[in-house]
C-alpha cells in the first residue's frame, strides 16, 4: 500500500508500537499503540507508562486493534 513501517516495541517506555510514514499523504507518520482485539478488555487497556506517554507526547498516537483502523486514521481528512 505504499507505506513504512517500523516496529518501536522493543524501545519501551510507554513508547507506540510502530511507526508508519507515507509520501502520499505529505509525508506524513502516525504512531500506532497496537492492543490485540481477541484479549480481554482489561487487557487491552494502556499500561502506566503508556498512559504517560501518550499524555505528555505533543504529537499524533492513535491506538488500534486492526489494520482497517489503522488505515482509518491515516486517511482521515483526505480528500482522494
């Protein structure tokens, strides 16, 4: 589909688990939090330390559970 991607999760902290950028959309990059849909609701919640780096982090992260949310988000607000 054009875009890249790079896995984060093994930086830890709270940090997102990936990293996707696309020269389609003005070079745009989203951080995706990745919570597994088939688990529990207690466990699909953000740790503590996500919690915070999603509260204190000044740009876009988005949590999903599937790739069609994923791509919701990235086309957001395009008009193509």
């Amino acid at each position: 589909m054009g875009y890249s991607v790079v896995s984060l999760a093994d930086v830890g902290d709270g940090c997102p688990d990936i990293l996707v950028g696309s020269l389609n959309t003005a070079n745009r990059n989203w951080f995706f939090e990745i919570k597994n849909w088939k688990a529990k609701p207690s466990e699909r919640r953000l740790t503590p330390k996500e919690k915070l780096f999603h509260a204190t982090w000044r740009g876009q992260i988005a949590v999903i559970e599937t790739t069609a949310e994923a791509l919701k988000v990235m086309t957001a607000g395009r008009d193509d």
